[in-house]
C-alpha cells in the first residue's frame, strides 16, 4: 500500500469535491467544514467509500466528527497511511 | 397528530403530509434517528445497543396532549405499536395508522440471511430513486440469483442511465452508500426479531405502498396483532416516494383524520 501525504490527500478531495458539486477546484476551500459543502448525504457516503477504495483502508465513522474540514482529514489520512506503511 | 419515523430519509419527507392534513393539524415527527444509540448502528455495522421497548418508552415520553392521532412508517410503525400499548387506555390514539410497515410478527422475525441480496438491491434501488427525485428502474428478475458483487453494477447502470447518479459514480463509492443502507435494515431486522409485541389495544390501518416492500402479502404479518380490527388502503408509490406525492399524502391524510 503507498503511503499517502496530506497534499495528496487534500488534493484528492479538493478535485473530487469539486467534481461533484460542479465547480472548479480553485472554488474550494480546504478549509470549510464538510456541513457547508452542498453535498447530502448520499454524495458524501459516496465519496466516503470512492476515497477508502482508494486510501485502501476504512476511516472510522467519527473520522469527519473529529476532522471536519478538508485539510484537516487531508492531515489526518496521511497520520494514519503513514501508521499503516510503517506497521 | 405524532409520526413514528425511522430515518432512512431525512425526516422533513414528511413536509408533504404536514401540508396535507386538515387546517389546524399539526404533525410532529418522532424522528428515531435522534436516538443515537439506533442512529449510529448504521454506522458501525448494524447492531443497535437498544430494544424496541426502550425506544418505544423514550417516544412515548414525547407524545403531546390528551388526544393525538399516531401513524408510524416502515420500522417506525413497530415502534408507534409498542408505544400505543403503553399508554394508559384514556391516553391512547382512536388507531394507529401503519405506513408500508412490516409488522413484528413471527412470519417477519427472521435471521439476517433471510435478507436476501437479490431482495435488498430492489429495495436498494427504490430507496436510491426516492432520495434523489429520479426512479432507478430494473428489470422485473434482473437481480434473481445474484449477489452483491454481481448485481451492485445493475444498479448502478440503472442509477446513472436514470440521472439518480453522476455517470462517472464509482461502484466503491455505491457499495459504501448500498453498505450502509443495509446496515440500517439489518439493525431494525435485528431489533424486531427478538421483540415480543403485545396485540394492539386500538384498530389498526395499513396504508400499503402501491409497490410495496412485500408486494405478494397483504397485511404485511399485522393480522395477528390486530384484535380490535385491520383495515387495508393502498397509497400511491412506493415504500418511500408514498411519502413525499402528494396524492398519497391526501389518502392518508384522509385515513388519518377522516372527515
């Protein structure tokens, strides 16, 4: 499993966010909460399960309780892929 | 007038009754998902540190007023029933109306094997077309005999040729959102099959979806449960857009408060 850095991560979600909603990357901010982002539920269980496919492991269910905004779970998957690429 | 609901959709669906009900009549929704210790079993694989009784204690508490009207939807119609019986016989509603809810009975108390993957992607379908406004339609037998693995993709096909998904939805991000939904079901499943209920001191009313859960029954198992009477009504829809047309909302609404 390759270990993923925060960039990477913030990138990932930045681009897959803003596919979603339909706007250009540059018209996200990593630093708005998850909550004011147009997406319902339905779009973010979605991208939940397109990102773990990817990361290659499963983020708790309190991961965007504790890591509420784009950088911050940007931060907090590269912590946590280090963990695993050094287990 | 008080609704029993178990989440699923997000509880303003029922904005359409609300408006369809007699001038003067509220409606106020007992939104299960509000309860954590249910809401966060579907999260964390389906097990609910909870029973039916303790959920049903807990909304009993909520209800308002010497007279109320009770209607519960889908699980919530379980609850709703377990909740009349403890109530003190003045306090009880004149019914207890049931929205395409599978009653607790032993033909219902099932294993979770029981739930089959060709059924779950049906329902999984039906619940994917209501909560984004776009029916996902799939061949009659399309799914019979195949399993998550095989079928998801079905779905998905359907999902995306309908407009209800994005054309480029990644089936991972689908089998999170199929995962989860399955875990909410299992979850009920799992309250419902241990649970005891006592038959109903009120007529009961069951309002079917047109195209129900389980189409093939229907009294969807209420008719043991049911001493003081069960009238039958069919609503247009399905288990899930039954609640947001507004021609099955006028029916039940109907039902609800007769004039």
């Amino acid at each position: 499993m390759a270990q993923v850095t925060a960039v990477e991560a913030q990138q990932w979600l930045v681009e897959k966010i803003a596919h979603r909603l339909g706007v250009a990357p540059g018209e996200v901010s990593p630093e708005v909460f998850f909550d004011e982002l147009d997406l319902d539920s339905t779009e973010a269980l979605i991208l939940a399960g397109e990102m773990e496919s990817w990361l290659g492991f499963e983020l708790g269910t309190t991961t965007l309780w504790y890591h509420p905004t784009i950088k911050d779970l940007a931060a907090h998957i590269a912590e946590e892929s280090s963990q695993r690429a050094s287990a | 007038m008080h609704l029993v609901h178990p989440g699923a959709l997000a509880a303003q669906v029922h904005r359409t009754l609300a408006e369809a009900l007699p001038e003067g009549v509220g409606l106020t929704v007992l939104d299960l998902s509000a309860l954590p210790e249910y809401w966060e079993a579907a999260l964390t694989g389906g097990r609910a540190e909870t029973t039916v009784e303790a959920i049903a204690e807990r909304l009993a508490a909520e209800l308002m007023g010497p007279q109320f009207a009770l209607v519960g939807w889908s699980f919530g119609g379980v609850v709703a029933q377990a909740m009349i019986e403890l109530l003190p016989a003045e306090r009880r509603p004149e019914r207890l109306v049931l929205l395409d809810s599978i009653a607790p009975t032993e033909e219902y108390q099932q294993p979770d094997e029981a739930l089959e993957p060709p059924l779950l992607l049906n329902w999984f379908a039906m619940y994917l077309g209501a909560k984004r406004g776009r029916p996902v339609p799939l061949d009659p037998g399309a799914l019979a005999g195949l399993g998550v693995d095989d079928g998801l993709p079905l779905v998905l096909d359907a999902a995306t040729a309908s407009g209800a998904l994005l054309p480029d939805t990644p089936l991972p991000g689908l089998r999170k959102l199929y995962d989860t939904y399955v875990d909410g079901l299992l979850r009920n499943n799992r309250l419902t099959a241990p649970y005891r209920p006592k038959p109903s001191s009120v007529p009961l009313v069951l309002v079917k979806a047109e195209r129900s859960l389980i189409p093939e029954d229907p009294t969807l198992g209420w008719q043991p449960l049911a001493p003081h009477g069960l009238s039958l009504a069919v609503a247009p829809g399905d288990h899930y857009t039954m609640l947001t047309r507004p021609d099955a909302a006028q029916a039940i609404a109907r039902l609800v408060h007769p004039a």
